[in-house]
C-alpha cells in the first residue's frame, strides 16, 4: 500500500532482522509491502506513541484506499483473508452495503486526531502526560452525532439503565 509522509521517518533502533537495526521512510510518497507496513505500525523509537498512533492512522487510511481501488469485486478474496484473523457479527450479506459507504467517503476529509500534546494532553513531568477531558469531550461532541443513523435503540426493547459517568460522577449515561 502507498503512504505519503510530509517529512522523512527513522528510527534507528528499530530491529528489522537479527543482523539489520534501523528503519525508515522518506518524504514524499512511498510503497510498503506487508513487513514494512507493520513496521512502520509498531516503530515507536523514531519519535513517540503520539507519531505512532498518527502513522498508524495513515495505513488505516491506506488500506481503505487501496480496498477502494480494487472495487466491491475484490471483496470475496480480501473477505477470505480477513476470516483466518477478524473477528466481527457483521453478516458477510452486509459487506457490499459497507463498502458503499467507505467508497463515498472522501479520505481527504477525514480528520485525523490523536489526543495528545499540546491541544489535548498536558504534559505532568518526563514523558507523562494528562488528557484534556474538557477538550477532548469537547471534541467528541464536535465531530460524533448526537443520534448515530442506524443506531437507535430497538422500539421493542427497553431503554438501557442509566449509570454513573465514570468521569463526571454527577452525570448519568446510558449503558
């Protein structure tokens, strides 16, 4: 699959194979096959766990490109693959439905956060950090529904129990 960093990415401790430390990717446009796509994932001497979660980010976007660019007729085989090592309660009749929707969606206006410094984490001391609750609820109120289409609850059942935020004790959520 293809990434495109705005800058060069290295981490030299990184141990690709018992003889060869070191591991990285220039600026611009690159091709990653599998070993390189994990590594690029795991790596986290080359800046922190804030890059690796935005990298990670990258190749979760890749990966919906690249099953875009071969079109709902390679669903069988990727399907085929994915059933050794996924786990999901989705019908498999649901796949082309969901491939619907992550074709329509325009990538280039996905928004990548990750809760980390200086927006949404404080730094409490070395590499500690504290989550902006307040910041981050803010954001999660900003960029989720309210209702989510296709997910209310079932007319036939019961509400669920209010319980307690774990966060903000005042307040009741659904479970």
């Amino acid at each position: 699959m293809d990434v495109r960093l705005d800058k060069p990415y290295y981490d030299p401790y990184y141990w690709v194979n018992a003889r060869r430390q070191g591991w990285g990717l220039p600026a611009g446009k690159s091709h990653l096959g599998p070993d390189d796509a994990l590594i690029f994932a795991r790596s986290r001497k080359g800046d922190n766990d804030f890059g690796r979660a935005r990298r990670q980010q990258i190749l979760v976007l890749a990966a919906l490109d690249k099953v875009r660019s071969r079109g709902v007729s390679g669903l069988p085989k990727l399907l085929s693959i994915a059933k050794k090592t996924v786990r999901t309660d989705l019908p498999l009749d649901k796949a082309e439905d969901l491939f619907k929707v992550i074709a329509a969606t325009d990538l280039s206006k996905v928004d990548r956060s990750v809760f980390g410094p200086t927006k949404f984490a404080r730094g409490t001391g070395g590499s500690s950090f504290e989550l902006r609750i307040d910041v981050c609820r803010e954001w999660i109120a900003d960029n989720f529904p309210k209702v989510r289409p296709m997910g209310q609850w079932p007319e036939d059942l019961p509400p669920p129990p209010l319980v307690k935020d774990p966060i903000q004790p005042d307040r009741l959520n659904p479970s």
